[in-house]
C-alpha cells in the first residue's frame, strides 16, 4: 500500500506544470517624487514638462506653478498656483508674488492680506503686502504690519528702517526719526540706512543731526563716494562751500562724478567765488542734462561774474523756462499719483507723459511710467524700454531699491518676451488696451 502511494505521488509531482519562475516586481516611479527632486536640482523645465501630463492635484499644481515662478514664468505660475490648496499660507504667498509681478497688484494684495490673516509672523507675506500698503498710500495699515513683525523682532535693523520711511512718507517725523535712529543703532555700518536717516532730519531742516549721522558712518566707511556725496550735499544746505568743495572733490577721487554731482560741485566753487571753475563744472553738468534750471541759473551767474554778459542772460533766460517746465512737471507728476490712485491707468500714464515731457531727465518720472505700462498696457516692450531708459537715468546709490526692482522686472519681462515671441499673447485682457493709451 504504501509502495502504490509512493508511486502516485510520483506521477502526480511529474504531471504537475512546470512553475512559473517568480519575476520582481517592478513599481511604476511617482512623478511627484521625481518632481520633487528635478525641482530641487533647479531643472524647473524638466518639472514643468513631468507634470503638465500628470493628473492635477493640489500639490502637483503648487509644485508646478514654483516651477513656473522660477522660470519668471508668473502667468502660467498664477494660473497652476490657483488650482493648489489656496487655504494653505505659502499657496497664498506664492500667488500674491506672481499676481504682483503680472501687475495685478489688487489681486495680489488680497492674497497677502489672506496669508497674513493666517501668520502675522511669516515675512512672505508680510513684507510685500506691507509695501503694497504704502504705494497706496495706506499708511496706517503699512505701519502697523511692521509693527507686527518688530514685536517678533524687536533688533531688526531692516523693520525698524522700513517702519522710518514709511512715517516719513506719512509726514510723521518724530516717529520716522525714532525707527531710523533704532536701526542705525542696531546697524550702524549700514550706509543706506545712514542716508535715509540724514534726509529726514535735513526734511525738517535738523542738519546738524542729519551730519553727525553721515560723520559717524564715514567712520566705518571713510572711502564711501555715496556717504561723502551726502555730506557734501548737506554742507551745501548749510551755505558751507569749503567743506562741500572738500566733500565733492573727495567723490571725484573715488568715483565718477554723476551729472548732480558736477551741478553740486560747481555752485560750491561758486559759492567760494571760484567762477571760472565753477563755470566749467557746470558746463559739463548742463551739456549732460539741459533740462535742470538750477544749473542753467548759477552757470548764467558765473558768466556774469566772468564778464560774459551774453552767455549770462542766455543761460539766465533757459533757467526762467526751465524753472517753470520743473514747476509744471511736478503738477502733472501729482495729478498721476492721484489717478494711480483711482486706478485709472489711462490717465495716469497720460499725466506722467507730460510731465515726463516737460523733465526728460527725472528718473522718477520714468520709472513711475515703466511701472504703470507694466501694470496696464499690452505690448510689454514698452515698459521694458521704460525701465532700461530708467537705469540709464537714476543714480545707483541714491536709488539702490527701485533699480533693484528695475532689473528684476527687466529681466522677467526679456524672458516673457521670448517664449511668447512667435505666438498671440495668451491673455490682454487684464491691460488697458495700447490704442487707448495713445494720445
């Protein structure tokens, strides 16, 4: 019995099928992790082209439109940011920076003040929507943000200098003084904040303050052209020609002597009764910019004393024209500020226009122009020229933060151009039409 069994058995295990050998496994890899990592390693192309034929989840959506914002690509970052879990703060920071740079700046300030509402403390938010408040002239509503943000950081030197200007553009200058003060303190190797500390005290006619705080950071900075160019300015106001003749003449030893520069240079040797100097100076200021009357006046006076009479009344005569073309610009120049504020792009840039005509050469004409046919007008090349033209006109050192933001927009504006050369603009409805704008 037992034989017969072996034997079944046998035939049996023979009979069986052949197993099938076992094969490994092999998981499909997950995009989002792939992502992730090409992300990390800066290939923000390769992540865009990954996840444009993955099923679109929240977290796909805010990991493409980083990708996008990466590239400066903000159209199609704000378009993948919307569909990501906007109850999420950083989804909310992330869109407010695209819509600020796609120049939706009521969308965008809307986003922040909703990532704010939910982390008072996250500098993403609170910073941009800060500044979002003061360029509407919100004060109230900037000052507290960086209220907020000092009593987290009671010892930060940026705060307290933001906090400053924004009280001394609100015309509060007890409470501007007091936060540039604290972040000088905090910072005094700061030259920028030196600098804005000195223009309000000198705004409220305080030159002796407003000089200690430029001799005090030329103490850590005894080669800077920047502070030594305040300085000089100050002396000037102070009718010191000796000391704003040493002060410019030491810029010139460091750098090259911007156009404001010779202008200040030369009413100093002026002002010393250095006319012949003085009258070269100048010369070499007015042929840079012919549109300054201050330079146009004291350049006819230096002729007068150097017996030129007709160069005199000729540069006399352009200064009286000159005077009341700056007077007339700066009206214009308000009338935009108040139209910006109505949000009524046309008008303003139309106003700006003028104004812009009437003082070619004031940089802050031309940036407030780049920044309103960035925000309102179609055919984007035009505010890439603005800001170009801009650069070419403002003073690196005086105007360090809107140059900043002028090669930042420069740079995402060239690379819009270039991937929508070829193909329609995908969407000119949030500008103002271009033919509106002409005049």
């Amino acid at each position: 019995m037992r034989i017969v069994t072996i034997a079944a058995l046998v035939v049996s295990w023979i009979c069986l099928p052949s197993p099938v050998p076992a094969q490994d496994t092999v998981n499909d890899p997950d995009p989002m992790e792939e992502a992730r990592t090409l992300f990390l390693e800066g290939e923000y192309r390769a992540v865009v082209n990954l996840l444009a034929e993955t099923p679109r989840s929240p977290a796909t959506a805010y990991l493409l439109g980083r990708a996008y914002q990466s590239m400066q690509q903000h159209e199609e970052a704000a378009a993948a940011l919307i569909e990501a879990d906007t109850t999420r703060t950083r989804v909310l920071e992330r869109l407010g920076q695209s819509l600020q740079q796609l120049g939706r700046p009521a969308e965008a300030l809307q986003h922040y003040e909703a990532a704010y509402r939910q982390d008072s403390t996250r500098h993403a938010a609170a910073l941009p929507l800060a500044r979002l408040y003061a360029a509407k002239h919100a004060w109230d509503e900037a000052i507290s943000v960086y209220r907020r943000l000092i009593e987290e950081d009671k010892n930060n030197p940026y705060l307290h200098a933001r906090l400053g200007q924004v009280h001394r553009q609100a015309d509060e200058p007890e409470m501007a003084i007091s936060h540039l003060e604290r972040a000088h303190q905090i910072d005094p190797k700061n030259q920028q904040v030196a600098v804005r500390l000195s223009r309000v005290y000198a705004d409220y006619d305080h030159f002796i303050s407003a000089g200690r705080v430029i001799d005090r950071a030329l103490e850590h900075h005894p080669e800077s052209p920047q502070l030594w160019r305040r300085r000089g300015e100050l002396d000037l106001h102070t009718e010191a020609p000796d000391r704003a003749v040493a002060a410019f003449e030491k810029v010139e030893r460091l750098a090259t002597l911007t156009v404001t520069d010779k202008r200040n240079l030369g009413v100093a040797y002026f002002l010393q009764g250095r006319y012949s100097e003085a009258r070269e100076v100048l010369a070499a200021s007015f042929e840079s910019d012919d549109t300054h009357g201050m330079t146009a006046f004291y350049l006819g006076l230096a002729h007068k004393n150097l017996g030129a009479p007709d160069e005199a009344l000729r540069y006399l005569n352009r200064a009286t024209v000159l005077f009341q073309q700056s007077l007339l610009a700066d009206i214009h120049s308000r009338l935009g500020e108040v139209h910006r504020m109505q949000d009524d792009g046309s008008e303003a840039i139309r106003a700006y226009r003028i104004a812009s005509q009437l003082d070619a050469q004031r940089p802050d004409l031309i940036f407030q122009l780049a920044t309103l046919y960035d925000a309102y007008y179609a055919d984007r090349s035009t505010a890439l020229s603005h800001y170009e033209r801009y650069l070419e006109a403002s003073d690196d050192q005086l105007e360090s933060h809107r140059r900043a933001y002028a090669e930042q927009r420069i740079r995402a504006l060239r690379e819009e151009l270039f991937f929508e050369a070829g193909r329609a603009a995908s969407d000119t409805s949030l500008y103002v039409p271009a033919d509106t704008l002409e005049e």
